[in-house]
C-alpha cells in the first residue's frame, strides 16, 4: 500500500519535501543564530515572511523544472538546476526583505545567509535520497507487458532510462503465456495491448489474474500514463466515442473569459517589449515586422495569425515548406532566437482578444499542411474540435514539426490535451512556456 502512494504521488511527496527542508532550515537557522533562546517566539515572528518566500521558492523551481517526474532523478545537471534555483531564489529574498523588511520586522542579513545554507544542504540531501529510494528493486512496481506493439521498444527503454520512477519490466510472449513459464505473483501490474487481449487465451489468463488483485491494464492506457501522450497506433474509434468530450461548456467559458483578461493585461506588461521587438525586426531584414498568415482554427474555420516575422520575406516563394529547425537558412539573425523562446509568438494576444484562439491549446496549422496532415495522420481532424493555442501541451513537450512523421508525434501530444483538458492543466502548460522562455 505504501508503494503504490510513494509512487502515484511522488512529484508531491517531493514538493512535500521541499517544504519541510524549508521550515526545518528556519527553525536550525534560528537556533544556529540565537543559540536557542526564545526559539518559538522568533519562529513566529520569521513565520509569516518565510512563508511568503516559500511560494515564491516553490514557483521558481517549478519554472525551472524542478517538479517533473523525469528531474526527480538525482544526476548532476538535475543537481546543478537545484543550486541555480536556489541562488535565483536567495536574490529574491535579498530583495524582497532589503525593500519590505520594516514591514515584517526582521533583520535578514545574517540570519538570511544562514538559512540559504542551511536549507541547500538539507534540500540537496533529501531529494538525493529520495531518487536513491524510488530506484530501490524492493521499491519497484514490477510489471509483465503482454504485447507485439511496435511501441514496446520506447516503453521499455523509456522506464529503463528513468529508474526512478519505479517501475521494472519484462516482455511476455504468447508461448510462455501458454506453457505456463511464468509466475504472475512476481508482478504488480500486466499490461496488455489490443491485439493481444483479442486472443482467447491471453484474455482467459488476464480475467483469471484479477481475482488475484494484479492489476490489469491496457497498452493504451499504461502509455498514456507513462508518456503523457496517446498511441495513435494502439487506438481505434471506439476509443474517441468513450474518451473524448466534444462539449464542457463551463471549463470553456470560464477559460474564454480568463483568456481574454490575461490577453489585455499580457498587451499592457508586455508592451515595452512589443515595441523593442518590432524596431529589431524591422532593422534585422527587409519587411514588415509583423507576418500574417492563414490558419486553420476550431471547427476547421480559417483565420488569420499575427506573428513576428522570423523568416526573409521571400522564404516561401517557392510554396509553403516545413520548418527547418535551426538549420533553416530562412531564418533571419533574430528570428531563430524569437523561436526558441517563443517571443515571435506575442502578437496572438490580439488573436487571444478577437477570439480566434485560446492561451492554451493545440498550435493551428496552415491550411496547406492541414490537407497533407489529415490524409497522412488516422483522425487528425479531432485536433480542430477545440480552440487552437498561443501554447499548448505538445509544445512543450515537442519541438517544431518538420514533417509528417513529427506531426503524427506532436498529435498525440495533442489528443492527451484534448481528452484532460482543465483549467489546472493549462495553467500549468502555461507556467512551463515560461520556464521554457527563461530557460533558453
């Protein structure tokens, strides 16, 4: 029973954590300081001002993406992004108690230093033994995958690649199914794909192992889990009539009216940089600075995306081309580095405004690629039931599509999106476009 919280919770237990470390090292820095006289009467007092630089902490290590599954492993760049968030966040608090440290009455040189030592030492050492812990053999979920997907491959090495998410797996096949080789005691979970669970036999075998409390689940399903991302080729129509909600009035109307708000006040905050980022444009190559294009939004009505040129004005001449990522000579001096930080993107507020478009959801493609795409790719015109967005799940998690292969991949990103969407999902889509821009 432990194991399976330890695991199913995990980002959280280590959010959990760091919260602890953090309080932990306030209390040892108080007594560090005041050798333990009047500890709890200062603790009170420091209570309310650290509490406040614990949201502002625990915000800057998510943008640093100190909270996905795949940064919970303790290796050295995961360890160097821990210490670069810790010294962004002692800066902060510098300020912060330097401008408002009369309003909470406390002196925080000394007693600041301290603490930032304090709590890198306490913080290293528990996320250090935390990683070791997930990838403990007696921790693991141990799973037998009865499949002859092509998709095998990519599970198994994915889980191989991140031990600590506690998962070990063997492949089963058929024949040692049949000549009962193997001993399903040994495992937690069997995964099972489509193909394989049309076989009587295997189907017999897996009713006959749940009265046996191993949870049985599906290929698609166990993908989906792992990867955040759907099987396209593990999926038919019945999965869309049972998984995919056409209509959710209330999270659509409140994210349409939130959309709009944050559009406004993005313009106003953003606007100093509008305008330096047009000058620059239109100084780097000849054109305009703002580019206009045809795109293919909700419902397949078309629209036109504002979008800062990042390309030479004669770059499709010769028709509409995938991206070249950053070997595409189109690209002009700063349009590659608008790109990578997704700064070309900041004139579809005005899309956000006029309704064309949404905050979060799937990128709207050209109507040119759209035709290619929806022959090439089973069910792509499922991406075009929601409003498109500024971001979205498959960007961030995928980068530009070259071709129709990429497509395929940064789709299933997408149909994950479409199937969770909330509220909470977008905003935390949101706050990872913005570790992505401040961490290019």
């Amino acid at each position: 029973m432990l194991k399976e919280i330890i695991n199913k919770y995990k980002i959280q237990l280590v959010l959990l954590g760091d919260i602890l470390s953090f309080y932990l090292s306030l209390l040892l820095m108080l007594v560090i300081r005041y050798g333990g006289e009047n500890t709890s009467e200062k603790f009170q007092i420091h209570l309310l001002p650290f509490t406040i630089l614990l949201l502002i902490w625990i915000i800057v290590f998510y943008i640093i993406d100190l909270y996905s599954y795949t940064n919970i492993n303790s290796t050295i760049e995961n360890k160097n992004k821990l210490l670069t968030g810790t010294l962004i966040n002692s800066l902060l608090s510098l300020g912060i108690f330097y401008i408002f440290g009369s309003f909470f009455s406390v002196t925080p040189r000394t007693n600041l230093f301290i603490f930032i030592v304090v709590f890198t030492i306490i913080d290293y050492l528990w996320r250090h033994f935390f990683s070791w812990f997930l990838k403990q053999k007696y921790n693991n979920h141990r799973i037998l995958l009865i499949s002859s997907s092509i998709l095998n491959d990519s599970i198994i090495e994915h889980i191989e690649k991140h031990p600590q998410l506690g998962y070990s797996i063997k492949k089963c096949s058929k024949e040692e199914l049949i000549g009962n080789n193997i001993n399903y005691n040994e495992y937690t979970t069997i995964v099972v794909d489509n193909k394989s669970f049309a076989d009587p036999i295997i189907l017999k075998n897996s009713y006959n192992l749940v009265s046996k409390n191993i949870e049985i689940i599906s290929l698609t399903d166990f993908y989906e889990k792992l990867l955040f991302r759907i099987p396209l080729d593990e999926i038919k129509e019945e999965w869309f009539i049972n998984e995919i909600k056409s209509k959710n009035y209330i999270n659509d109307n409140i994210k349409n009216i939130i959309d709009k708000l944050l559009a406004i006040i993005s313009i106003i905050v953003f606007s100093p940089l509008l305008l330096i980022v047009v000058f620059l444009v239109k100084i780097s190559s000849k054109g305009p600075s703002i580019y206009k294009q045809t795109r293919i939004g909700k419902n397949n009505k078309k629209f036109i995306l504002y979008k800062f040129r990042t390309m030479h004005i004669d770059a499709e001449k010769d028709g509409a081309q995938w991206s070249g990522g950053k070997n595409d000579t189109r690209t002009t001096a700063i349009g590659q580095f608008l790109r990578n930080t997704h700064i070309d993107e900041l004139p579809q507020l005005f899309n956000i405004i006029k309704s064309d478009i949404s905050f979060v959801g799937p990128r709207p493609e050209r109507p040119e690629f759209v035709q290619i795409l929806e022959k090439e790719i089973p069910h792509y015109l499922f991406r075009q039931m929601i409003r498109p967005g500024l971001t979205g799940w498959a960007q961030i998690k995928f980068r530009y599509a070259r071709s129709v292969m990429d497509s395929k991949e940064k789709f299933e990103y997408d149909l994950y999106y479409i199937k969770n969407r909330n509220i909470f999902i977008d905003l935390g889509i949101i706050i990872r476009t913005i570790q992505i821009v401040f961490t290019y």
